[in-house]
C-alpha cells in the first residue's frame, strides 16, 4: 500500500535569510553567448505586486538535455545544471539569466518549468513557460492544445525588443495563470470557481 | 465573506472568530467526508482563516498536465552543494546558541516507500525566544547572535537525514489579534521527480497552540495534520548533550517508470 504523502506548508514571509543563495538567478553567466533573461512580476488577486514569492525554474539545455550534473548552490561557471532560485524584489520583480531550453520530445514545444511559492501560498503551484517564437510548435503541442484558447496566453512568455522573455505570474485575476496538476502530486485547492 | 480584511496584516479578527471560522470548514470537511467527498491529503490553497491566501490562491482548478521530461526528473545536488557541517546549526558562530539542543532525525521516502537518496534538505527556523534573522522580524524578542537558523543536509543512501539545532519557540505575527504560531521548523525538499517538490513545516508533539494556529489547520484531514508532528525519540537523545525528535516525510508519487527510477 502507498505511503501517505506529507502535506505542504506556507514558504511563509521569513525564508529570504535561508532559501535565496549567491548566484541562485544566474544559471548562465551574462556573457554567456546564448544568454537569455527570463524576468517578470508577481501579482495577487487585486493586481498588486506580491512582494514576498519565491520562483524556481528547472529546465532543459539549449539541446533539449535534462541536466544531470550537481552544482546549483554554488556554481562554477562553466556547468549548466539547469535549476535556478530567485526571491521577487519588493516590486515582486524576479529575474533569471538563462539560456532557452530546447524541446526534450519531438513534437511538444520547449518549455521552463516556474515553480512559485510564497507568503500565503500553502502550497506550491507549478506553470510552464513557453517561448512566444515558434507558433508552429506551440500550435501542434498537446498540452497547450488541451488549455482553453483564452487562457493559453498565460502560458506563453513574451519577448521584448531587447530579445528579454516577458513572463508575469498572476495568482488571481482576469489573467490569472494556468496552474498545473500532475499524477502522482497530492494538492488541494479548496473550493474554486470552475 | 465580503467584510474579511484582506490585509494580511490587519490583526482585525479576534482568536474566536478565526477559530469559528476554522471548525465550521473542518466540520463541512468531515461532512463532505462522510458523503464520500476524496480525502483531502495536503493543506488547502484556499484556506480564508490563513489571511494571507485570501488573494494568493488560485480561484480557478488546476490544469491536469502529463509531465513530460523536465518534471520527470529533480536538479542534482552534491557535496560541491553541500558541506557537512551545514547539518549543525549550534556552530555557525563563536559561541553556543541559547536553548534546547535537538536533534531531528527522519527518513525522505516517496509514496511507494523508496527512500529518496542524495538529494538536498533545507531546514530554517527562529530561535528560542522565537525570533527570526529576517530583517521583517521585528517583534520584541531577542536575537541570539550565536544563531542564524538555517541547514542543509544531503539525505544519505537510505534517504536518512540529520541535524543539530535548538528547539525553536512559537512567535506572534498579525493574521489577527494575539495570534501566535505553533513551534516549527520549515523543511524543503526533493524528491526524484520535480513534481514531488515540496515546503512544508515540522511540528513538536503536544504545543498548546495548535487548535489556534490557521496555518497548521489549513489541513482539514485530522490525520494528515498529525503526519506534520514530529515523535520525540529517546535513542536520538545523547547523554547530557541533546533531546532528539524523528519526523519520516513522504513525498507524491514519483511518475518514472521502474526502469528510469532505476538508471538513477
Ligand atoms: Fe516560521
């Protein structure tokens, strides 16, 4: 018989003296040829920036290659592990340097995984971040085709004229962003709209 | 539910009314329950006694996703990561924190008993007067300058991890007035797939607050609080030296086939 699983607490508003670590935003360095930014805003169900999240994003290489190699907490500049971790500023601004990750399947279109917590949030939530350039892919993925058309766009990253990713994270709200489920991972969500 | 202040800091409601407001969602729960509503195993997102969530949950369900290749699998960590000493925060500064020395002690499974080896433990905490190192924290009790409050630790290749600490005290915050938290210490965690990721808090058996506390009620299932309870535990306590607690976690099940979990 399956073990139960242990429920998940609020990140709670005192964990920037422990979680957040030199260089956790940074799994490229600027200078890196490929170096992209991945940056945005957290907002909470009445649009104002929530100034105490959490973001980590875990992805594939430029190649499409899940990184096996350890090393995230204190980087030496050359590995790419692919895991990040940034504290919002007091803005609720995060920003990531990064490289975009290539597709990990043929016909499913490349994606970070953003993973959030925060002060009120009694669990974390997941998301996927697509990049905006590729219609074609993103038009032939099943899992976005599986997301309503009007709530799709909350999934996909918007870039800039500097080539920066766009993407901001809304907790409520008439853009609140698609929040993933999977298999296997105990959440509860409480009473929701629909 | 219109006239709840969504201040999360507005300290509005007194210890009653919260408390109200916590046993009619638990009672509706076992209602539910009873008519063969699903078990409820995690906290709630939605939880209004916690004010905090009343505009950071989600209002709209979570989408089902078939994890692909990334949350198949967890970033690595190693002892680049991580240094041994990182599992003993009594001597992290010159002297010796005040308070009870502990031990916690546990094992990292998944939800089919496979220990979770090799993979990274964060642990923080406030210190014996209840206070964090968080420039936030600026309730009138004091800091212990011989205590930040914060771990690492790799789990070993049982999943077993360890570490020293002092026993935290409870605190006050301001989600309403004269509300203080139960003794904790935050943990996060990893397992071998990225959706087994998990923050959560452990508790202390018997501390007089939890009926009170709308973070540890946010879990609506008796049993499943109680998996957030740490046992003391005689044979981790040392002769004139510590008390120990053990606390076992168990993380989602992992969504690999055998043969991946395998070549791990
Ligand atoms: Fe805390």
């Amino acid at each position: 018989m399956d073990l139960k699983p242990t429920p998940a607490q609020t990140v709670g508003p005192f964990f920037g003296f422990a979680l957040p670590f030199d260089g956790g935003e940074k799994l490229v360095s600027r200078s890196h040829p490929s170096a992209v930014r991945l940056h945005g805003t957290v907002y909470d169900g009445h649009g104002a920036a929530v100034p105490d999240a959490l973001l980590e994003i875990w992805q594939a290489d430029e190649h499409g290659r899940v990184p096996r190699e350890e090393g995230s907490l204190h980087r030496d500049g050359y590995t790419f592990t692919g895991w990040g971790r940034t504290p919002v500023d007091s803005t609720g601004h995060y920003s990531f340097t990064t490289v975009e990750p290539g597709t990990t399947r043929a016909g499913t279109a490349p994606y970070f995984l953003l993973t959030v917590f925060a002060r009120g949030l009694m669990d974390r939530l997941y998301t996927r971040v697509y990049l905006p350039d590729s219609p074609h892919t993103l038009e032939a993925d099943p899992f976005l085709a599986s997301v309503p058309e009007r709530r799709r766009p909350t999934l996909i990253s918007q870039r800039d004229d500097q080539g920066n990713l766009r993407f901001d994270v809304h907790l409520q709200g008439e853009h609140e962003t698609v929040f993933l489920s999977y298999p296997n991972t105990p959440q509860v969500t409480g009473p929701v709209d629909d | 539910m219109g006239e709840i202040d969504t201040n999360p800091d507005a300290a509005a409601a007194s210890q009653e009314e919260i408390s109200a407001e916590i046993s009619a969602l638990h009672q509706e729960y076992e209602q539910a329950r009873a008519q063969g509503a699903p078990e409820e195993t995690s906290a709630r997102l939605n939880f209004p006694p916690y004010r905090s969530s009343l505009l950071r949950h989600p209002t709209k369900s979570l989408h089902h996703a078939d994890p692909e290749d990334i949350e198949l699998h967890s970033p690595a960590f190693g002892h680049r990561d991580v240094s041994p000493l990182e599992a003993d925060l009594t001597i992290q500064h010159g002297g010796e924190p005040i308070g009870e020395r502990i031990v916690v002690a546990g094992r990292l499974l998944d939800a089919a008993w496979r220990p979770v080896p090799h993979q990274l433990v964060e642990v923080w905490q406030a210190n014996a007067a209840g206070r964090y190192i968080h420039k936030r924290d600026q309730h009138p009790a004091p800091i212990d300058p011989n205590f930040t409050g914060v771990g690492r630790i790799l789990t070993n290749a049982a999943g077993e991890y360890s570490f020293t600490t002092i026993k935290p005290a409870p605190y006050p915050w301001k989600n309403h007035h004269n509300a203080w938290r139960s003794a904790h210490i935050h943990f996060s965690l990893f397992g071998t797939d990225f959706t087994q990721r998990i923050v959560t808090q452990m508790y202390f058996p018997g501390d007089p607050l939890f009926e009170l506390d709308p973070i540890y009620q946010s879990i609506t299932d008796t049993a499943a609080r109680k998996r957030l309870i740490a046992d003391y535990d005689h044979t981790l306590s040392q002769h004139e030296w510590n008390t120990g607690y053990r606390w076992d976690i168990v993380l989602g099940g992992s969504n690999r086939t055998w043969t991946e979990q395998e070549e791990q």
